[in-house]
C-alpha cells in the first residue's frame, strides 16, 4: 500500500491539532488514516453511471415508500414536580441553567 499521509505530513497534522502523541499512538493513527484513504480510493474507483444522482443516502424516500407519520400528541408527565425535584436550580417550575462562560477567541 502506498501511503499517502507520509510522517512529515502527518506530525505536521498533528501539530495544527495540538495532538500528544506517544511513538505508539502516533503509528497507530498514522497507520489507520491511511487505510481509511486506501478504502476511499477503493470505493472512488467503482464505476458509476453518469447520470447517477447524488443522494444523502443509498435509499431513495419517497412518498410511496416512506411511512405515514404518526400523530404527533402530548403526554404530560403526572407529577412534574417529581422530575423538577431532582433540578438543582427550579424558578417558577421552569429550570434555571447556570450561564455558561464564553471567551473571546483572537
């Protein structure tokens, strides 16, 4: 097998994601990324019609063949205030969230 994601490169990867990587794991992925590039190439070089259309997925959903959905109904909980006892912030029965820190990034 050819490797494509030869060591410059990928300690180069693994710079830019600020990876730590022992002698052991560094071969393991490097190893795995190219077999995972071979699988590519092995799936690129199966023949294709040329006016095949692209889709998310390889079964078509139509209306035919999709199921009917269902109702979409509410089932309230008989006792809420079982669930909104185990919050640890409740407010007039809604839960509070603490904030969340955020940092600007430069």
């Amino acid at each position: 097998m050819r490797e494509e994601i030869t060591i410059d490169i990928f300690n180069h990867l693994v710079t830019l994601a600020a990876l730590e990587l022992d002698e052991k794991q560094a071969v393991y992925l490097r190893r795995e990324l190219n077999q995972q590039l071979k699988a590519i190439h092995e799936l690129e070089a199966i023949p294709l019609d040329a006016d095949l259309k692209i889709t998310p997925h390889g079964v078509p959903y139509t209306i035919e063949t999709s199921p009917v959905l269902r109702k979409d109904t509410w089932l309230p909980h008989p006792n809420p205030d079982d669930i909104l006892a185990q919050a640890p912030q409740v407010d007039d029965h809604y839960i509070i969230v603490p904030d969340i820190p955020h940092e600007k990034l430069d």
